[in-house]
C-alpha cells in the first residue's frame, strides 16, 4: 500500500517537515527571543528619555559585549555536556599578569600576548583536569574559579596595577567609526567565526554528537576528548580575549575584576536556547540573548536601579530559562496522556 492510500483509507496527514530556513525560523526559540529584543528596546525608550542617544546606545553595548565573546565559546563546550565556571576568574588571572608584566615594562603587543597566553594555559589546565583525569568539569571548574581568582588576590591584596599604555586603551575605549566602538566590531567578528564554527563545519557537528551522545559518538570516529580539550582550550582563549578588552576599558586591574561574570555568561548562553544538558543550541540565539540581557542591564542602569537587583534579575532569569521549557514539556506529556 502507497503512502498516499494509506493515508487516505485512515483519513489521517502526515504534516510536512520544516523544510526551508525560514520556516524554521518562525517556529525557533530564536525568533521569540528576537521579539522579547524588541519590546526591550522600545521600553527603554519610553523608561528613559536618554536610551535613544546614539553614544548611551553606544555604551550599551560594554554591558555585554565582553560577556558574549565568552559566551560564544561557553556555548559549544555546554552542547559538548561540559561547563566552565571559572571563565571570570581567568580574567582576573589574566588582567594581573598583564598589570605584572606592565610594572615590568611592557609594551602593547607583550600585553596582548599575555592576556592570551594566560587565558590559554588556564584553558589548557581545566582541559586537562576534566579529559585527561576524567574529572566532573563542573567540580574542576568550580575549583579552578576560586584557584585563579585566589592567585590574584595574593598577588595584588588591596592594590590596584594602572599605568597601561596609551595605545592600550584602544581595545575598550576605541572607536572604529562614530559610534561603532572596536569591541563591537570585535563582538560581530566573533559571533560569526562561532557559527561557522559551530554550525557549518564537521568540528561542529563533532560537538553536537559528543552533547547528545559521548559513547555513539566515540564509536563513530569522534576523538571526543581531543575535541573537549579544544573546546576548554577555546573558553580560555576567549576569557583572555575578554580580559584584554576589560582590563583596557577600565584602564586599571584589582582581584575583584569581572567578579560574578560566570553566572551572567551562563544565563546567557542558556537564554540563547542552550539545553544546559547539552546536545542542542545555535550561536544566533546567544547573539540575541547578549543583545537582551546588555539592553535590559543598561535600562536597569539609566533608571538608577541598585546593583544588587540586578543581580536578583539574572539569576531569577536563568532559574526561569531553565524551568520554563520542562514545565511546558510536562504540561505538554500530561495532556497527551
């Protein structure tokens, strides 16, 4: 029997799959979240009579931008089934051997190297920690988070390193054309390079098998370890990318820099649509979800709200990002059922 007379003698359709991009776009995680952006936006508008300037617009995007080079790369490591909480603290590890390296001498270029080779090597040892020892990256990266931050306050204790060249400053302060700051560009760089990466590319799909399920994957070839190494690898590298533009924005480096930045990074990668269990996700999402976090902290700011509300905002908004879809999914079950 035919495909076509068995659904006409049963009177039942098979829908038809989502085949096009754009159809898959209207029924996505991503076009919600694009529609939440803009209610943001138009909020502020109407919340404040200075969000539509285009240089507090400009400054808007310090709220999330640094934030986001991380979360591109926390992304993959979380559809990997793997975490890395010590992301802030690297850059606090970071910043101080570049603050070090100045009170030395050093010159721009070596900051740079630094600020990378730190970030690396930081990478390198929750990489080893979690595939070579086969140790729970949360448990590592919890470890690691209070090791690295703790180097730095027995570095620095109550002093703060300043003194940072002047073309240092470019990095977080500079601006490529009127309003568009060079971090920005930055941001757009990399939000690209990561979804090619991710979603264009076998190594991207080596991560989504891994995520989904570590055992079939290393049976279909997959050297899953050497791409969870790459990916820790990967974080660090970024968490130095965000020390460099961090420590040259503030122009200064103290113990407590980018404290916190662990959770807001995780919210917003899980926003973005990363399953926090792994196995799913895409970079557009994260790049919205950067988009709406950086919004609503900014509006948050301009109408004199405490610090410590935010605070209360973001983690009641990853509790809810978490929650929310197995809520449905239960509902869903139940009347199914």
């Amino acid at each position: 029997m035919s495909l076509a007379t068995h659904q006409a003698s049963t009177g039942r359709q098979i829908p038809d799959r989502l085949k096009t991009p754009l159809h898959r776009f209207l029924a996505s995680w991503e076009l919600l979240l694009l529609c939440v952006a803009v209610a943001v936006f138009i909020l502020n508008s109407f919340a404040s009579p200075y969000f539509l300037d285009p240089w507090n617009l400009s400054d808007a995007t310090y709220n999330f931008t640094e934030k986001a080079m991380i979360a591109f790369a926390m992304a993959l490591l979380i559809i990997s089934g793997e975490i890395d909480l010590s992301v802030a603290s690297i850059i606090a590890l970071a910043s101080t051997a570049m603050g070090f390296a100045v009170q030395l001498g050093a010159e721009t270029p070596a900051l740079i190297l630094i600020g990378l080779g730190v970030g690396l090597l930081c990478g390198a040892f929750n990489g080893f920690l979690v595939t070579g020892l086969g140790l729970p990256s949360i448990v590592v990266t919890i470890g690691t988070m209070s090791l690295f931050r703790g180097i730095s306050y027995i570095v620095l204790g109550d002093k703060a390193y300043t003194g940072y060249p002047s073309d240092f400053g470019f990095f977080g302060q500079g601006y490529v054309g009127w309003v568009i700051t060079f971090e920005l560009v930055l941001f757009a760089i990399t939000a690209v390079l990561f979804a090619i990466l991710l979603h264009r590319t076998n190594f991207g799909r080596a991560v989504f098998a891994i995520g989904n399920n570590p055992v079939g994957a290393l049976f279909s070839g997959i050297r899953v370890t050497r791409v969870k190494f790459a990916l820790f690898l990967l974080t660090g590298l970024m968490s130095g990318v965000a020390a460099i533009c961090l420590t040259s924005r503030l122009g200064a480096t103290r113990p407590s820099i980018a404290f916190g930045w662990e959770l807001e990074v995780v919210t917003m990668v899980v926003l973005g649509g990363v399953s926090i269990l792994g196995g799913s996700g895409s970079i557009p999402g994260v790049v919205i979800a950067a988009f709406v976090m950086g919004m609503v902290t900014f509006g948050f700011g301009l109408l004199n709200v405490p610090g410590i509300v935010m605070s209360i905002f973001i983690g009641l908004l990853l509790i809810a990002v978490i929650t929310l879809p197995r809520i449905v999914r239960q509902i869903l079950t139940r009347r199914k059922a």
